[in-house]
C-alpha cells in the first residue's frame, strides 16, 4: 500500500471515530498524514505497526543482575 492510500485511510478511520462531521477533510487528512508520512520517509512501511513496536530482549552481560 503507498503512503497516499494509507493516509486516505486513515483520513477516513479519524472522521469516523469523530463522528462523521461534515467540514473537517482538511483536518482529518492533516493528522493522518502527521501520522503516516514519518513511517513512510524512514523508508520502513512497516514502521510504527505493532510488529516493529515489539522490542527484542536484549540478553544480559556478564555482571549485570
């Protein structure tokens, strides 16, 4: 999916949870794209997706404990 369709999507999930007003598209549009465009410049399209949030323990050095 490119960065336009998932900010349109976006768009659309933060007016329906708003409930549905009627001249807030430039809003809407302007706070999914805050949201989405950083993920999309890291050149990680996954980035920011609960997979990528999920941080890998790091084993403890010796001395640690």
């Amino acid at each position: 999916m490119n960065v336009e369709q998932r900010i349109r999507e976006r768009a659309y999930e933060i007016w329906e949870s708003k409930g549905r007003p009627e001249g807030q598209d430039f809003e809407h549009w302007s706070q999914a794209r805050d949201e989405i465009e950083p993920y999309y410049k890291e050149g990680d399209a996954t980035a920011g997706s609960i997979e990528s949030s999920v941080a890998i323990p790091m084993p403890r050095s010796e001395g640690q404990g």
